[in-house]
C-alpha cells in the first residue's frame, strides 16, 4: 500500500496496487468505421494505429477490435475463416504488430474480439467437413445430423437462427445429393462449433496462444454463454424466441453448464502468460443470459475475469430501472470478487443519444442531456467501462440509410429494418464539412463503406476537441477525474436519499455522483458546486436530465 494526493481534492488517500482490468475504461473500435488508411473507403488497421494518439489523449486504458481476421465479411468479420492472420481489407500481419508496438508504447492495453461459437462456412475446417462422409471426424466438428421426416427432408429440430429463419441447412453431399444438415444460429455462413469434439478446444487453445505470444492483453469473447448446445438437440418449446427477441434465450442453445470448463481452461492458459511477466491477460465474455445472478457464475474466480452487464444499456430511462439493475450488479457480480463491467453502448445497439430521445433526433435536445448524464453516471459506477466508438462524440444512430446500401444480415434475412445495426456503425467523422470527413484519405468524392449523413460535420472529432462543452470534453474531464480516484474498482456504494426522480448515491471514496431523470430542476445532494456535471449546474441545484459529481469530505454528505 502506498499514499498519494487526489489530484482534485488535495485529499491524502491510499492506493493499493490492483488489477488494470478491474477499473478499466476500454474504447470499443470497430475497425472498418475507424479510420481508414487506403482511400478503399474501409477502416484498417493502420486507421487505428493513426488513432492511438487522440485515444490516448481521450484518457481511455485500453482498446477492444472488431474482428479484423480473414473472412468473406457476411457479418463483418465475425464469420471468421481463419482466426490466426489479418483480413487484407485490414492490413497484415506486420502492420498488427506495429500496432501493438505503438499502443504499448502508449500505455494503452489491446484485447481482440475472439469468435469461439461458430466460424465462417469458408473456413477450411467447415469445408473439409461438407467434402467427408457423414460420420465422420470432420464432421464432428460441427453440428451436423440427419434430418427428419422421409429422405431426411426435414431439419434435425424447429430451432429457428437469431437472424432470423431455420438453424439449419442441407448439405449438398459430394455427390450431388441432399444429404445432412448443419446448424447455424445466426446465418448458413456461419456453421456452429461443436465444442463436445476435443479437437475444437485444441484449436482454440492454439488460437489463443498464438495471438497471445504477439503481446496482446486479452480477449473480448463473443457469444459467450453459447458454444455447448444440448447433447441431444430436441426440439424447443418457443423455436422463434431469439429470433423474436435477438438474444440469446433458447435455454437449449445457450448457458449450457459445460461452457463454464472452456472458460475455466482459458484462464488457465492466461494465467500461465501472467506468471512469466507479471502482466495480467483479460477475458471479457459477450454474456446474454436472464439474471444478474447468472451472469455472476460466469466471473467467477477461475472462469472469465469480467462480463459485459448489459442491464443497464437495455434499462428505460427511469431512476427505478437504473437502481434496481445497479443494485443487482453490485451484490450479485462485484460479490463473487470480480467487478461489474458496465456498458451503455456497442456496435450492436443503437446508440444512446437516439435510444434515450423522445422522439428519436439527430442528437439534439433531450436525447443527448440524457446521453451525457448518463455517461458520467457509468462512469461513476465502482467497475470497469466500455465505451462504444463515437459515443465520446455524441454521434446519433443514422436512422435513414437507404435498404440499397444494408449490410447486416439481419435485414437481408428478414426484410426488415427494424433492430438493424448499421446505423451504429456508419464510419467516424474526423474533419472538415462533408462527407468522408476525414474518415478516408482522398477527395470529398471518396466514400465510406456506408454513407454519413451531412449533420455528421456537427460531430466531427476537430470540432468537438475544439469545444469544451462537447460530449468528448466530458468524457475526458470524467475520465481524468476517475483516474485521480483511489481504487475505483474497489469502492463501495451507498444510495443516497434524493427527491423524486433523483438517483444518487456516494462511494466509500466520497464520490457523490447524482442523476435528475426528470425535466425539472430538483435540490442537489451536496451543497457545492461540482467537480462535474453533464449539463450547466448552479450551486445546490440539479437541472433535469442532468448528472453531476462531487466529493465530499464526509461518507454522510
């Protein structure tokens, strides 16, 4: 234990040495709408090396990439055909290791998105698996049976994909019959693992240490709570529910007991890396499962070090809503002695600004007041952060984009545009007044592997630095105010009495963080004026949809 000086305060306080990850703040970057290096219109690689610097000075600890490996790009990346080497579209090999030379040099952590549940249909493994017999160990690999019904027409089960139609697909069988059929819960490019047959373990073990001895820091595992299906693959009793909801709630499909030994394995095997430098390797789980207290089992003290909680990213804009799941979080996941990992935003969701506005707006107005409230709110929470790219910016979802240029799967499948996710995804602004706004070297003509609106030139990076009362401004004076806080990971909580429509609550360190989820403007907590607040505060007041932080010298302000 040693003693230092809050930076804000001049309090003396103690600071143990502690685990990076358990107070993180990782910028998720999803590689293609970065930066783009080539003028292909296509963020890269390089892109991201380019951005270290303005990341750094954002004040985050590490990054989170999008998958960046071989694929056919069904889904983005996310269908991986080879998950020990770099996409061309991205770079190479060699620029990965300049990255990761750059960011170390920075002081910046890398954790890269690994993708366990299934791979891309052009993986050679998949293909070797169609090319064989039924019965055999290539097939085992995946999940791949005999259909029902007469000649085996029909699928093994009613399972129905994410994205929407049939889990399953035939086989054309090398001779040109119809054969077996394979699963895939969330499109035919992407066959599921069968992680019952050992050599699927083996190769991710592989995979896992070939990226680990390239220096990286961890793992953002997607799917988390998939990979294991039930042995015996019967019929469910709602097939259409993960295509209804989008989540992962087929309990014969997902959060199946033995998952918990792969994880459990992982560990073991980052552990190892740890023991030879003293380096502390991460694994972040993408877990969807009902509760607060199933979502614990899976950070326990040798399974995955956190899990993305994401309560608090689906709770409706209500104080109740976000005690009730903050509390949860707090007893259930902090109690098994890992810390909660909280998250508003991914390139999943729509973002925050368009999610909390009433109605959906291009940014301004009640949307982004709620936003910036309740990023300082996350940011206040004893735990680590995830904050989605261009969140810093207050970027809004781009709700208009043409169905000519839809990229995600799910509406190629469905048809529909609603839960859709390109238009979290559309490329960053950096500069200047049109589009691509920096994004890509070359003329205005050059474009963006999905169109940005005009008003993007309202967010771009240049303007925003250039404006302390931007988004990123906030993000940066609570980012440098959270790291002057001692053990942030550690600190207790304790809600606070406030007026109706208040949220509020004070850490063991004195942190007093409190959240006006109304309109109207309401007492403060603490008499003083704050250290900051998501919107102009006065002393003693807190404006609607505003959120503010102070310190106070007492654990009773």
């Amino acid at each position: 234990m040693h003693n230092g000086w809050h930076k804000q305060t001049g309090r003396r306080v103690s600071l143990n040495t502690h685990r990076w990850w358990r107070d993180a703040v990782i910028y998720q970057v999803y590689v293609r709408s970065f930066l783009d290096s080539t003028g292909d219109g296509i963020g890269d690689l390089a892109g991201v090396r380019a951005g270290l610097p303005y990341l750094k000075k954002l004040g985050v600890d590490g990054i989170w990439l999008s998958p960046f490996y071989p694929s056919p790009q069904h889904d983005h990346g996310y269908d991986v055909a080879d998950y020990r080497d770099v996409d061309p579209l991205f770079g190479d090999l060699a620029e990965f290791d300049l990255l990761m030379t750059d960011a170390r040099r920075l002081g910046i952590k890398v954790l890269l998105d690994i993708v366990p549940n299934h791979c891309s249909s052009e993986h050679p493994w998949f293909r070797e698996a169609l090319a064989a017999a039924p019965g055999s160990p290539a097939r085992a690999r995946f999940h791949i049976a005999d259909g029902r019904g007469p000649g085996g027409a029909e699928p093994p089960n009613n399972w129905h994909a994410m994205f929407g139609g049939p889990a399953w697909s035939r086989i054309t069988e090398p001779d040109g019959t119809p054969g077996q059929w394979y699963l895939h819960m969330f499109t035919p490019e992407q066959p599921d693992w069968n992680w019952r047959e050992p050599a699927v373990g083996a190769h991710f073990e592989d995979v896992l240490r070939f990226w680990l001895d390239r220096g990286v820091d961890g793992f953002r595992i997607d799917v988390a709570a998939g990979l294991f299906k039930h042995p015996h693959l019967p019929d469910s009793d709602d097939p259409e529910a993960d295509a209804r909801t989008r989540d992962s709630v087929n309990p014969l499909a997902w959060n199946q007991p033995e998952v918990h030994d792969v994880w459990r394995h992982w560990r073991a095997v980052c552990e190892e890396y740890t023991a030879r430098d003293g380096q502390e390797r991460l694994l972040v789980g993408e877990v969807s499962v009902p509760t607060a207290r199933e979502h614990a089992e899976y950070v326990r003290h040798d399974e995955l070090h956190q899990a993305f909680f994401f309560d608090l990213l689906s709770a409706p804009w209500d104080p109740d809503a976000f005690r009730k799941v903050i509390a949860e979080a707090m007893q259930d996941i902090a109690g098994t002695g890992s810390t909660v990992t909280w998250v508003l935003n991914n390139h999943d969701q729509v973002r925050t600004v368009t999610r909390y506005g009433e109605p959906a707006t291009e940014g301004s107005g009640l949307g982004a007041a709620r936003a910036r409230a309740a990023a300082l709110l996350m940011l206040a929470l004893p735990g680590a952060a995830y904050i989605y790219q261009g969140e810093e910016l207050g970027l809004p979802e781009v709700v208009d984009l043409p169905d000519d240029v839809l990229t995600d799967p799910i509406f190629h499948r469905t048809g529909s545009r609603a839960r859709i996710r390109d238009g979290c995804r559309v490329p960053l602004p950096w500069s200047g007044q049109a589009s691509p706004f920096g994004f890509t070297p070359g003329a205005e003509s050059a474009k963006p592997w999905l169109p940005q609106p005009a008003y993007f030139a309202e967010y771009a990076t240049d303007r925003a630095l250039a404006d302390t009362r931007s988004f990123w401004h906030l993000y940066r004076d609570g980012l440098q105010l959270r790291s002057g806080l001692p053990q942030l990971g550690e600190g207790e909580l304790r809600w606070l009495d406030t007026p109706p429509g208040v949220l509020g609550f004070v850490r063991g360190d004195g942190l007093v963080c409190a959240v006006n989820f109304g309109t109207a403007p309401t007492p403060a907590p603490v008499a003083g004026t704050p250290l900051l607040s998501s919107g102009p505060c006065a002393p003693g007041v807190l404006p609607g949809s505003t959120a503010a932080w102070w310190i106070s010298d007492s654990s009773n302000p």
